[in-house]
C-alpha cells in the first residue's frame, strides 16, 4: 500500500484505546519522547496535542491514515 492509498482512510472508525508508553517509538525524525508510529496503518504518526494549559490530550489521531486514538495512560504521561 502506497502512503497516499492510506492517507484519511481510518477517519470514521471508532476510537481505539492503548497505552502510548506500549506504542513504538519512531526514530526517523531524531529522538522524540512523544511521537509514535501508528500501530493500525505502521506508517504514519502519533505526534500527542497539548490542550491550553499545555497539558498532553488524551485523544489523538494518525497523522496519516486519521485513526483515532485514546491515550489510557494518560494521566501518568502527564505527571498526575
């Protein structure tokens, strides 16, 4: 599968939950504590928004393939 068949294709499925420290690490753009590559399509990222008090979000999406994400580890990612 070509990036560009993927692209967008995830947008409408239900939001998966998992544990972002279980998730790879994606090493391609240097060292990131955050981004991750996306365990449904292996091909795009998981890069975590921040919310305005510049808490990490729970819900999160591939930047590629637009699957929906919920961090259920959340609360330990942010220091809680």
């Amino acid at each position: 599968m070509t990036e560009s068949s993927i692209a967008m294709t995830n947008y409408d499925n239900p939001v998966l939950r998992v544990r972002h420290s279980e998730l790879e690490e994606d090493h391609s753009h240097g060292t990131s504590l955050y981004r991750r590559m996306c365990p449904l399509c292996e091909v795009g990222f998981l890069l975590m928004r921040r919310d305005n008090d510049f808490k990490l979000e729970a819900i999160d999406h591939c930047i590629l393939c637009a699957q929906p994400f919920e961090y259920i580890d959340i609360a330990e990612l942010n220091g809680m």
